[in-house]
C-alpha cells in the first residue's frame, strides 16, 4: 500500500477561488475585490451600484 496523499489546494489558476455567494469555481469575477461568479454577479450587480449599457 502506497502512502496517503493529501489532495492538492490550488493557490492560482482555474479553481483556485470560489464565489462567495454560491461556491462556484467556474467564471469568477475578481476585479474590484468581488469574486463572485458571473451568475451571481449578474443578479447582484444593480445592487452593488453597476449599470448597464448597452
């Protein structure tokens, strides 16, 4: 039987952050200090002050 290794925590790259709404790993918006998910920051944005234009 071979040693147990613990799993690896991601530091940087894909995975390393979670949402900290929903804990999603996927699409994380981190400009600003946000770091929520696109979903969720797309539910959140007008009350955080964001407009859209378009």
């Amino acid at each position: 039987m071979g040693k147990y290794r613990p799993p690896r925590v991601r530091k940087y790259g894909r995975g390393a952050i979670k949402c900290q709404r929903c804990g999603s790993h996927d699409a994380i918006i981190r400009k600003y200090g946000i770091y929520l998910c696109r979903q969720c920051f797309r539910e959140l944005a007008v009350s955080l002050g964001f407009r859209k234009y378009s």
